[in-house]
C-alpha cells in the first residue's frame, strides 16, 4: 500500500482496499454547499467543511505530523465523496467532536458498519477503523479548529505556547488512539506544540504508515532504548531510577556524547482513553515480539501526582493521568539522576507544564463562555485511602 503524498486525487481504489467499491469513477465537481449559519454561544455550532474535500500533505503535516498522508485515510476520503454522490445527501459535521449529522450519518454508518462486519482479517479491521475515524475528523475539523492546537479558531491558544527545545537525548512517542485525534482536551498534542514533531512524534494506532517510522526507529536503536510508559497492574514496571541504574546504560554518564538519533532514548506515551490503552498496549507487545522475538516491553512507573487537568478530566484512579502530566513526571524524575543534571530536563518538563495551564485555561474560558460546567464528577475509586 503505497503512502500518498499529493493531494487526494485518486481515481480508483485498490482492490485489496475495505474501502473499494465497484464504482472506480469519482465526481471531479462535489455536492456540498458551505453552512454559513450564525454560530450560537450556548452550543456546538453544526459546521460544514468546505467544498474542497481534498487534504494535501502541506495541509496533513499542518495538524501534528511529520509523515506522508496515509493511503487509507485517502481511500476512506473519496469513499466518503463517492458515498455522498451516490445516496444525493450531503456530509454535515456537528456537535462535540465534529461528528457526521444527519441523513447522511445514518446511511454512512450502515455502510461502513456492514463493510467492517465483512471483513475477516483483524489487521484490516483496524485499518479500516482508524482511517475511517482520522478521514472524518479531519473533514469535519476543517476550517472550525485550528490545526497546531486543535481549538476552535477563536479559542486559539497558539500565541500563548512558547516553544522549548527538548535535549537531543530524547525522544517521545505519542502513541494516539483515532478516537483521540483532533480531540480539543488531548494533552499529548503539546508536547510537539512545545518540543516539535521531530522530537515527540505522533503516531497513530491502525495507521501502517505511521507504525512503521516509529518501529524502524526503534529496530534503529536497539530494544534497550526503548521504554513504554504505561501503569498496568499486569505488567512489570520498574522505576525511571531503576531503569537507569542498570550497567547496559552506563554510556549516560556523559550525555554530551548522545549526539545521533540512533543513540536516542525512546519513549513511549500511549494516548487514549484508558478502556483503548489496552489494546494499544497489546499491539505495542505483539510488533516487539515480531521484532525482537519477545513480548517483554520495558515499561518505566512515575511518581505521579495530580494534574492541572484533572479539573476538567477526572482519571478513573490517582495513579493515572494525562499525557503531557505523564511527560513532565518523566522529565523531572530524570533530572533528578546525576546523569541527566547537565541536560535542563526541569527547565523542559516546565515548557509543558506552562502549556498545560495554558490549554486548561482555554478550555475552562470556553466552556464558561458556552455556559457548561468547568468540572466533571470525580471517577476514581473510592477505596484509596
């Protein structure tokens, strides 16, 4: 499956694609008209993405990411154009999260529910979900958030981000869920806002382009240089001093001579919801054991505290938090160990926390100003003492 780096201009798909159809013509002129309705202040405005339904790749790198435009997201885009020409209905984006609305949601998700039930390869399930979910949210996201952090335009909070270069030492993994794209509250998006995508790098589940730059990185640079970071009461974890003590990285003891990307520390930040985590864990186990030929992945455990977020975001227990809370515990914790003190990492885990309040108080002025509640009811379990 080849990786699209061109506008989405395809005339036909493949045939092997869960998006193919019988028909191979697409429409060069489309259907859908612009909604300039007046957007109200007490709700979610219904929103309309333009009548270019193209995505290039300048527009694709605008929202986070460093890759080529993934062949199925491309597929998945004309399925939705073609799809549109043929029941006369056009698309409609509304609501929290821009999801379809309307007449065409409701053929949409009896179509693209019957394909998924057709397929039998797991793999290509994925597949199809994740482009599916990306290629909708990037349509109904278009022209109503802004691309670098994922806020509706005139809650842009861009201006008040100051960017951060992260020691060359290190480099993140934003391992995310589809369901986490362009999601306004994600936290892992400011890790790149604030380091870059050549430093925290997204990756997305389901997405073959994307899984293999990360995992060619990591055959790059060995399996000892590679952690997870992930609180699972079913997998070993081991702490970031611990971690560090160890003989095989003895070589940190002069962290100037860390200068090549292959000599890079690793890590990876699963991004999603904490029900979605576990799979995306999984499949993290099953590539290293394809690779490395054990599902053994070293996971780090924080001393984790409470997040700014938690105010807008109860975790479900106090031993889990947000991305970028998870980021800022693992940089500070490192600073902490003499062979990182020349490397600045309180001064960067300090950029995040700065843009972490920065997003928490775009998101508290938004719902204010939309008349919601600026806090969610407390999910962690009772029985923490």
């Amino acid at each position: 499956m080849l990786a699209a780096s061109r506008s989405f201009t395809l005339k036909c798909c493949y045939s092997s694609s869960p998006f193919c159809s019988k028909k191979t013509q697409m429409d060069t002129r489309s259907k859908i008209t612009h909604n300039t309705a007046a957007r109200s202040s007490s709700r979610s405005p219904e929103r309309r993405d333009c009548t270019d339904t193209s995505i290039s790749l300048q527009d694709w790198k605008g929202w986070g990411t460093n890759s080529p435009v993934p062949a199925m997201v491309t597929e998945a885009i004309e399925y939705l154009k073609l799809l549109e020409r043929d029941i006369d209905s056009q698309m409609n984006f509304g609501g929290l999260g821009g999801k379809l609305q309307g007449d065409f949601k409701v053929q949409e998700d009896k179509k693209h529910r019957a394909r998924y039930e057709a397929l039998v390869d797991l793999e290509k399930k994925l597949q199809f979900f994740s482009a599916r979910q990306i290629a909708c949210r990037l349509l109904g996201s278009r022209g109503y958030l802004c691309q670098k952090c994922w806020l509706p335009l005139e809650d842009c909070m861009c201006s008040k981000v100051i960017p951060y270069l992260l020691w060359h030492g290190i480099r993140f993994w934003l391992y995310m869920h589809p369901k986490d794209f362009l999601r306004q509250n994600n936290t892992g998006k400011l890790l790149w806002q604030v380091f870059g995508v050549d430093s925290a790098t997204l990756c997305l589940f389901g997405i073959a382009e994307h899984e293999e730059i990360m995992w060619n990185a990591f055959k790059q640079a060995g399996k000892s240089k590679v952690w997870c970071l992930y609180p699972n009461k079913n997998t070993l974890t081991v702490s970031v001093q611990d971690t560090f003590r160890r003989e095989e990285l003895m070589g940190l003891d002069s962290p100037s001579s860390m200068t090549n990307g292959d000599k890079s520390l690793n890590f990876v930040l699963i991004d999603g919801t904490w029900n979605n985590s576990a799979a995306m864990f999984r499949r993290l186990k099953e590539r290293a054991k394809l690779v490395w030929g054990e599902e053994d992945l070293p996971c780090i455990s924080l001393t984790t505290g409470a997040s700014a977020m938690h105010k807008l975001r109860p975790q479900p227990s106090w031993d889990r938090t947000c991305t970028a809370a998870a980021a800022i515990c693992l940089l500070s914790e490192l600073h902490l160990l003499p062979n990182f003190r020349l490397c600045c990492l309180d001064k960067q885990a300090d950029a995040i926390e700065d843009a972490l309040v920065v997003l928490l108080e775009a998101l508290t002025a938004r719902r204010l100003r939309m008349g919601r509640s600026i806090s969610r009811k407390e999910r962690h379990k009772s029985d923490i003492c």
